[in-house]
C-alpha cells in the first residue's frame, strides 16, 4: 500500500460545544476557535472544523494538542476519516443532495478539495507543509 494511500490519509473532524454566556466563556470559546484555525482546520459549520493529516499517526498527534486546549467548562468530541471514508460524505442543502464531487483527486501533489475549504487556506497550507518539509 502506498504511503499516500486513501486509506492511510486521515481527516479530522471537530465537533465542539462551548459555553458562550458571559464574556469570559465567549473569550475562551473565541480563543479555542483561533486555535484550530492555526493547526490547520477550517470551519466547515459553526462548531464543526476539518483538517486533512498525512497519517493515522498525526492525526492522534494533533488531537492531543486540541486536548490541551479545551476549555475546562467545554464538550470536545474528535472523530476521524480516512480519505476514502470522507469522499463518501454526502451533503444536503435544504432537501436536496448537493452533487458529489467527481474525481476527488485528493493526493495530486497533496492538494485536497473540501466543500468550503477555501482557495486560499490551501495554497497557506501547502505552503507551511512544504516549509517544514524543507520543499522551499
């Protein structure tokens, strides 16, 4: 199997449910949306953001650093995909099924398609990859 296998690829989903009564929870609950958004997530609904990982290994590797961020008064559930599992997903918009998209070419030079994962967060995150992976 393939290192950049569909089933070795792995898609992190954070699912959250903070308190957000007093300024105070608003601030950390605002603090804990900042923090998935620089480890790479984007939102995908309110309270739901999404990752792609390279492998089984640093998917678990970023979820224990979202562990260490959980406000204390905070429900965090983490649920992982592989690739192929995700390109099932199905979505509705008011009662109709939005098309699947074709050919999810997933792993043409690392780029991945998501419904709102934008242009720009993309090009962000090939770039940091390719920098830590000393590609620059």
């Amino acid at each position: 199997m393939s290192l950049l296998s569909g089933y070795r690829i792995m898609w992190i989903i954070a699912l959250f449910d903070l308190p957000v009564v007093t300024k105070p929870e608003r601030k950390r609950a605002t603090e804990f949306r900042n923090f998935l958004l620089d480890q790479g997530f984007e939102m995908v609904q309110f309270s739901v953001y999404a990752r792609f990982a390279a492998s089984k290994e640093k998917a678990e590797s970023i979820s224990r650093r979202i562990g260490k961020a959980v406000p204390s008064s905070g429900k965090v559930d983490i649920l992982f995909f592989t690739d192929k599992q995700y390109g099932q997903t199905m979505s509705f918009r008011g009662r109709t099924e939005s098309p699947r998209p074709k050919n999810r070419n997933n792993l043409l030079c690392f780029k991945w398609i998501m419904p709102g994962f934008s242009e720009t967060m993309q090009k962000k995150t090939l770039a940091k990859q390719s920098v830590s992976q000393g590609l620059s």
